[in-house]
C-alpha cells in the first residue's frame, strides 16, 4: 500500500528522536537481511558438506535447513541462486512451496530437474 509509513529511532547522535520511513524501505531492508544471510548460510554450508555425497546428509544438515526455515520470503533469492549455479535446492524448494514440478523419471538429472523449477518460477511470477 502506498502512502504507509513507520516510526523508527535515529542514529545514535539522537536517540531520543524518531523519523517517518517508508513501509516499503523497511521491506527492502527485510529483503536485504535475508538475502545477507542466505548468502552465509550457503557459504557455509557448501563449506560443512563439500565432502559429502549423501543427498540425506545435505538436505538435513543445519544450514540447508535454517534456509527452508527462512520461509517463501527466500524464494526469489533460491530461484536467481538456481539459475546462477544449478544446485540440489530441489529438496528446499519441496519443502516452501509444498510442490514438485519436475517429471519423477527426471530424478538425480540436475539440468531438468533445475529447467522444471525455473519454468515454475517464471509461471509463478518469481522469476
């Protein structure tokens, strides 16, 4: 909604004052803050789980999951990190959006299993 807006504290050099922000400056924060820490927390697990090989061990390590804990608000970010470096987010996805695009006989193709996802994103409106 245009025209929202809410009180926030200033700086500390005047903490007893508060200004009028945008509700929309306050969600591209939020984006922002999320986008930040799905970037960590893909740092890190990458870094915990690149001598793994079993797909179980990926999915529940507990990076993977603080990421499908960050809810459909990760979704944008999941979708453009598909399209930039194919990964196995296909479990998180599942987990979001309580849905599954790809063909059951494309199981363990990364490359269909990726288009599937991405067709559904832009069918969507994430992408």
């Amino acid at each position: 909604m245009t025209g929202e807006i809410t009180l926030e504290k200033t700086d500390a050099a005047a903490p007893d004052e508060w200004v009028e922000k945008p509700i929309t400056a306050k969600k591209e924060n939020e984006s922002a803050r999320i986008e930040r820490k799905f970037q960590l927390l893909v740092k890190e697990w990458r870094e915990e789980t690149s001598h793994l090989s079993s797909m179980t061990k990926l999915v529940m390590h507990p990076k993977y999951q603080n990421i499908i804990g960050l809810g459909p608000a990760v979704l944008p970010i999941l979708f453009r990190e598909l399209q930039k470096s194919p990964d196995h987010w296909f479990w998180a996805l599942s987990a979001i959006t309580e849905e599954d695009p790809t063909n059951p006989e494309d199981a363990g193709d990364l490359r269909k299993m990726t288009d599937a996802w991405l067709k559904w994103a832009r069918e969507k409106g994430y992408l």
